[in-house]
C-alpha cells in the first residue's frame, strides 16, 4: 500500500512539466556539472590507492607525491567550482518556479468566485501559498539533486569496486536491498504524515489570521487568554504532527545509516582477508574503504530523496487543488456588445434564488430601474436585500434571464465591463492596509490616474473625499491623505471606514452607483451632506441605497420594500406612507426615536428636499 501511494503521488508533478521545460537549459546545465562533481569525487580515490602503494613499497620520491597531491588539488578546486555551478542553476531555477508557481496561484485566486472564499478558510490558502511551495521547491531542487546525484554516485562506486575487487563488493552491497525495501515501506507513511502536518499548519494559520483580524473585538471583550489559549491548542496539534513525522522520518534515516555501516564492516573483514592473502594492495583496500563510505551518501540520500519527492508531491497536489478549480462565475466565451439606443438601467424578472445550502433567499422578486432614478431598499435583517445587490453585479450567478444591465442578461455581458458599470460600497466597508488616498484610488480603473502636479490630493481624489464628506477628516490627520491606516481600517471609526469606502466607489463616477447599508455609521448631518452632494452630482445616472433609514430613503424616486426574499411594497415615499404598511411603521418608529411628532408624514424626515425624477433623469 505504501508503494502504490507513492507512485500515486508523482502524478502530481505533472503539472510542473511546463515549468521544468522552460528552465530545461539550466536543469541541464546545472546537472552536467553535477555529474562533473561526481566524477571528479570518484578519482580521488584513485590518487589516494597510488599514493599508499607508493609509500607501502617504499619506492617513491617526494615530487612523485607532490605531483599526486597537486591532482588531489586540482580535482577537488573542480569540485569546489562544480558545486557552485549545480547550485546556482538548479536552486535558482527552482526558485524561480517557486516564485512562478506562487504569482500563477495568487491569480488564479483572484479569478475564483464568491463562493469559493466561503467554502475556504484565508489561513489555509496562506499556508499553500508559502509552506507547501517551500516543498515543492525543495523536491525539484534538492530532491532532484540527491535522485541524479544518488543514483549517478551509487552505479559509478558499485562499478568501481566491482571492478576492482567483485568478491568484496558482492558481500559489501548485500545490505541494499533491505534498504531499498525500507525506502518502500516508509516512502507512503512519510507523505501521509506530512500532510497532517500541512493541514494543521494551515489551521494554525487560520486561527492567527483571525485572531489578528479581528483584535478589536478581542480586547473590546477581554478574550485574549481565550484565543492564546485557542492557538495553544493549534500549536500543539502542529507541534505532535511534526513529532509524528519526525519519529518515523527519526526511525527510517538512523536505519539507513546502520544498513550503511554494515557495508564498511563487511569491507573491512572481507578486503582485509583479501590483502593477507594477497589478492588486494593496501593502496585498493584503502579505495575500497574510502568508495564504501561514499556509498553511505547516495544511500542515505535515496531516503532524502524519497522524503522531499513524497512531501513536494503532497504539497503540489494541495496547491493543484486550488489550481484546478474553475471559477463557479465567468464571462461568455463571446460576451455579447451593449444593445443601441435607450434601454432601462435595470430589469429583474422573476428572480429566485438560493443558496447552496438549500435556504431559498429571493423569491420571485420583479422591478424596473429606469435610467437616472434614485431607488431605496429596505426590509429587515434577513430579507434578501444583499443578495439582490449581489445578484445584479454577478458576484451570485443569477438564473438566465432574471437580472438585465442595460438591455442585456448580467450572464451574457464580460464580467470585468459589467462590473466597471457599478460602483458598490458593501455593508462591512472593507478597507485595505495602507494610506487613505490609496484606498480611495482602488476604485478608479488601472491606467486612470488622480495623481496631479499641484502639491496634495489630485483632482479626482479631491472631488470624491468632498462627495464623501472625509474631506474635513483628511484635513484634520497629520499625513493627510497619506495618512496609513491598520488592517481593515482599523484605525479609522465606523464612519470614516463608510465613508472612504464611499469615496472610493465614486471616484470612477460609475453609470451605476449602490450604497448598500452604507450610512449607518455616519450621523445625520454628515448623512445630509452627503445626499445633498450625490443628489446634485449624479442628476441622470441610477443610484441604488439599501438602507434601514427611512431618513435616508426619503429621496428616493422608488421605494422596495423586502420580506423573506419577496417584494412586499413597491412605490414612492408618500405612496408607502399612505398605505401604512413596514415602511410606514418603520418611519413612525424612526421618528418617535428623534423625538418627532408621529403625524408627520414619512418624507418629513427626509433630510434633502425630494425633487422629481424627471428632474434627475428618471423616465
């Protein structure tokens, strides 16, 4: 069983064939002065036999062995050389295809689908990304080297020695098999364990990355004693993983090495008999000897090689996972062009939706978006409102024909354009570690600059902090706009995060701009502000707002109102006001908690006076 999981495994490297291909001139550069090291390691024992016959017949001058001791010198600067060479073409080609592997894995990453990163924990894509790579370089560079270098050495000393002496050598290689038996044997446990060790290395991984993650949280309630005592708890599942493999790799390399030494006693009884009687010089003994203790190496090395080939091989076939799993969401293999003339900004039909786990999110919900409204979301926590926002920018994959961009199925458009349509600021606001502005400027497209000559912000940065209303924020941080922020803006309060994510939506100027959720941690004057700024800057394109507000609908030229994944009230503000139905009591409530009288209408709490849609470009 152990056998055939090996020979399993090395299927795994096919995939590397390509790589190996392209660097094929530096493997082969690099392994001709390999076996120029070998063979250069082999003739010294062969100056080292003339040298003791000489002194042991005592005819010799001392220039006979200075010139013996120059060769010696000689041969071994060529190896000294070799051995420099074999390095910097082999280890640098594998590091190369390390690094290849590593820039290949991270964007195919950034291909996979939504729900590719629901089903996989960041920790262990992390840890594939840099621990299993690790191994896989080290099985085709090192490992590489100890197979050719093993094998080249092993054939090159038995040829020796038999040569030389086949009675000897026949007795003195009797431990081999036994060893290649154990290679066998252990070659499938090794790969075994050292994939348990992978796995809890990964989720180790995943308990620092969250931890870290979400250390706010973890000092807002006092749980550091509890995650220390989490990763504890991970780390010695890594710590007894390892101290598996370590024990069997522990019991199989000192085996190696005893059936090794056995060889050289095997020598020494058998060749020293062979000089009493004469068939043997002292100068071949001496060979015989020094070419059995290098036989220890390529012996050994057979283990090594076995190791690093099962741990690269367990190693690339977790990275091929990844790699060959497609993206559950694409672009049409010939997206179909925009449809001319005017069209609604947005149809949905019928949609329904569900998750993978059974649980029926939307249910068929219908509207129509014309080009340039304003429309309000709202329903409660549940309802299916983030779903649609991400049914209509295809990060969920819709059924055909249920969700219309501009005329045309989301399904049939090219993603990277339909999605270059929108700007979105999501609910959790997420921010990158780095400084504000380039935050903000994650939301232009790559050959967009917002650079400027003038000292400070440029224009289009400058436009969209205002629009934001961070602008005053950006004044009041000592490095401005430069100013860096922690891991998911932690240094940032809820509403600074909201609204540099805002910020960051706008300044593409996008046809289509959704706040989902997007104001709920700012106060109601900055709220203000940044309606009143939107309302006057984006007269004519359609702007989405999913909001538990009812201040923050009030502007709306269509009103949806969610429940359980339905539309239950479709209309104006003052239209769901008078029907007194969710939105009603939603604005009622809403208004005793400002302290209102609960007769005033709902659109009376609207902080920006409501103008027409055909005045924004409503049809």
């Amino acid at each position: 069983m152990p056998h055939r999981s090996f020979k399993v495994s090395l299927g795994e490297f096919k995939t590397l064939l390509p790589y190996l291909a392209r660097y094929r001139m530096s493997y082969i550069w690099g392994f001709a002065c390999l076996i120029t090291v070998d063979a250069a390691q082999v003739i010294i024992p062969q100056f080292m036999r003339r040298a003791i016959d000489m002194i042991v017949s005592g005819s010799f001058t001392g220039q006979e062995i200075g010139v013996l001791c120059a060769g010696m010198v000689g041969v071994m600067a060529l190896i000294s050389l070799g051995r420099f060479l074999w390095r910097y073409f082999i280890h640098g080609s594998s590091r190369r295809i390390e690094r290849e592997i590593r820039e290949t894995l991270f964007k195919h990453l950034l291909t996979l689908s939504y729900d590719f990163y629901q089903n996989h924990k960041i920790g262990d894509l992390m840890a594939r990304a840099t621990n299993d790579l690790n191994a896989v370089r080290m099985s085709i560079g090192l490992g590489l080297v100890a197979l050719v270098d093993g094998t080249i050495m092993a054939a090159s000393i038995l040829v020796i020695i038999f040569i030389q002496d086949g009675r000897t050598a026949a007795f003195a290689v009797l431990p081999l098999p036994f060893i290649t038996a154990l290679m066998l044997f252990f070659g499938g446990a090794l790969g075994n364990r050292f994939k348990k060790a992978q796995e809890t290395y990964a989720a180790m991984s995943d308990t620092v990355q969250e931890t870290f993650a979400g250390i706010r949280v973890v000092k807002s309630f006092v749980k550091e004693g509890w995650f220390i005592k989490k990763f504890a708890d991970t780390n010695d599942d890594y710590r007894e993983a390892n101290m598996a493999l370590v024990k069997l790799y522990g019991a199989f390399f000192p085996l190696i090495v005893f059936l090794s030494g056995l060889t050289t006693v095997i020598v020494l009884l058998v060749g020293g008999s062979r000089v009493v009687e004469g068939f043997m010089s002292p100068g071949d003994l001496l060979a015989l000897f020094r070419y059995v203790q290098m036989l220890i190496w390529p012996l050994m090395g057979a283990g090594f090689t076995v190791n690093m080939i099962q741990r690269g091989a367990v190693s690339l076939k977790r990275v091929n996972e990844i790699l060959e799993t497609a993206p559950s969401i694409t672009s049409p293999r010939t997206p179909q062009e925009r449809p001319a003339g005017q069209a609604d900004a947005l149809i949905i039909r019928d949609l329904s939706f569900a998750y993978p786990e059974g649980r029926e999110v939307l249910k068929g919900v219908s509207f129509t978006i014309k080009q340039g409204m304003w429309v309000g979301i709202l329903g409660r926590t549940g309802s299916g409102k983030s779903t649609l926002i991400k049914a209509i920018t295809r990060m969920i994959d819709p059924p055909a024909g249920t969700v219309l961009v501009k005329g045309m199925d989301v399904r049939d458009w090219d993603l990277k354009e339909l999605r270059a349509c929108f700007g979105v600021t999501p609910q959790d606001s997420y921010l990158f570690s780095d400084s504000i502005r380039n935050n903000i400027l994650y939301g232009l497209e790559p050959d967009t600059t917002a650079s400027s000559t003038e000292p400070g912000e440029g224009p289009l940065l400058k436009h969209a902090a205002a629009l934001a209303a961070l602008d005053r924020d950006l004044e009041s941080f000592a490095q401005g706009a430069d100013t860096l922020i922690g891991e998911r803006g932690l240094t940032l309060s809820g509403g600074q995060k909201q609204r540099t994510a805002i910020a960051r939506a706008l300044i593409g100027e996008p046809e289509f701009l959704i706040l989902d959720d997007a104001l709920s941690a700012v106060d109601a004057e900055t709220e203000k502000r940044i309606l009143t700024g939107l309302l006057a800057e984006r007269a004519g394109k359609t702007t989405i707002i999913v909001s538990h507000r009812v201040s923050t609908l009030g502007n709306a030229d269509y009103l949806l109102v969610l429940d359980q994944g339905r539309i239950t009230e479709a209309g104006t503000p003052l239209e769901l006001t008078a029907r007194g139905g969710f939105y009603a009591r939603m604005a009622a409530l809403q208004q005793l908690d400002q302290g209102e009288p609960s007769g005033i209408p709902a659109t009376g709490t609207s902080l920006v006076a409501v103008s027409p849609a055909s005045e924004r470009g409503g049809v």
